[in-house]
C-alpha cells in the first residue's frame, strides 16, 4: 500500500472529520483484521446477552450505508422479539410437514428449536420490487448482501457474535404470511446475533488467485 505523505493528505481528505487523526496503516490494518477475522457463529454458539438497544442501533445504522444503485434501500429487517418466537417455530413445523407429511417427531422438534436459539433474530426482507425494472433485482440483492456484511461486520467490532441461516422454510407461504411480505419481497435468511460461548477455528478463506483475472 502506497503511505506516501501525498496519498496519505488525500485519504484523509476523503475520510469523516471524525477520522481526522487517520493514519493509513492504522486504520487498513483495523479493517482487514475485522474483516478476515469475523466467522460465521451458528446460533447454537450464541448465548445471551444479544445487542443492547444502542448496539443494535448502531448495527442497522451501518446496513443503512450499504451501496444502494438508485437509493431504492432493497433490503428491510424484521425482529422476531422472544414473545413472537413461537410463531416462528410453528412456521418451521409446519413448513417441514407440508415439505415432506412423513417428518418424524424429533425432526420437527428440531425444526421448531431453531426459532428460539438466539438473543437476537431478525429476518432479512428483500425487497426486489416488481414495477421498478430500472434497478434490477440482481443489483438490488447485491445491495442487500452489502447491509447484511455492513451489520455482521459491525456486529463483530463489537464483540457479539452473528450467523445467517437459511433453509427450505423461507420461501414458504407459511413464511410470507408470517412476516406479511408483499409481492416483489423476499424472505433470505435470519440474521442472529448474540455472545459466543465457545468460538470456532476459523477458516481458510479462498486465494486471490482463485477468484481474479485480468481481460
Ligand atoms: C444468505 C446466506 C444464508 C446462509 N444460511 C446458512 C445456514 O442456513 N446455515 C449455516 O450453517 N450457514 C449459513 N450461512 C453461513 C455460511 O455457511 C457461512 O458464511 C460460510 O460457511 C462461510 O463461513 P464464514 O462466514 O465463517 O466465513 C449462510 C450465509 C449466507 C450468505
């Protein structure tokens, strides 16, 4: 990295005015070890205490920065607050049922727990639109993946632990009635958010190599 005076005065310029003690080498190296360094923490892992209200404020108003080609804001975020946890579980029930009528008890259990294991859980909406062809949805959802790594990575700077999760339940209209989306909505996946009690080896992340090329 060029840390050059020159450059330096010209990326300080660029940065907040809170940042105005901005040391290059400082702040890059921040941000690569957040970066590198957050995992995804299943929300078996997570225990309490999940975000405070001013931890969680500050996690959505970093989704808020994502990139967002024709500022459509594609993304919105649905708490699922304990009290509402069993309506969850009873959505992935009976999603599992109507997937597959021959589901075991144990399996439905299974199904139903995952509603209730994390402090914090909130459902990512994508909002794909259906008369906005301008943007299309394809961008659209990049920009919800950025609000989404914007929040995880926030999460992580501090100290809470975060994982998505997914599954065949999402798409279901049992799901879509839940959370009352509308046409041109999608349902991705939760985020959950808590303290990690036991944290995991991390991984090894994929070579440049592997992903770049030059035309
Ligand atoms: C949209 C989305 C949905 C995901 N759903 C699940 C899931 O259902 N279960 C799971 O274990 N991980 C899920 N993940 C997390 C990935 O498995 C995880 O990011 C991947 O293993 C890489 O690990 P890392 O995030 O710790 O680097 C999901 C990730 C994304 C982006």
């Amino acid at each position: 990295m060029d840390t050059s005076p020159r450059n330096t005065a010209a990326r300080t310029a660029v940065m907040d005015v809170r940042s105005r003690d901005y040391q290059p080498e400082v702040e890059s190296e921040f941000a690569e070890t957040l970066i590198t360094s957050r995992q995804n923490t299943s929300p078996r892992r997570l225990v309490e205490p999940g975000p405070s209200v001013s931890e969680l404020a500050r996690i959505l108003r970093a989704a808020a920065a994502a990139p967002d080609h024709g500022l459509l804001r594609p993304w919105r975020f649905v708490i699922v607050p304990k009290a509402r946890r069993a309506d969850l579980a009873e959505v992935f029930a009976l999603a599992l049922i109507d997937r597959d009528p021959g589901a075991t008890l144990d399996q439905i259990e299974a199904a139903r727990d995952k509603a209730h294991r994390a402090p914090m859980l909130m459902l990512v909406v994508a909002r794909l639109g259906v008369d906005e062809a301008r943007i299309p949805p394809l961008e659209r959802m990049v920009s919800v993946g950025c609000a989404v790594q914007n929040m995880l990575l926030m999460a992580h700077s501090l100290g809470l632990g975060s994982g998505l999760t997914s599954g065949q339940a999402m798409p279901s209209a049992r799901m879509r009635g839940l959370f009352q989306l509308t046409e041109g909505e999608e349902a991705v996946c939760f985020l959950n958010m808590g303290t990690v009690a036991k944290r995991k080896l991390g991984r090894a992340h994929p070579g440049v190599q592997d992903f770049l090329s030059t035309l």
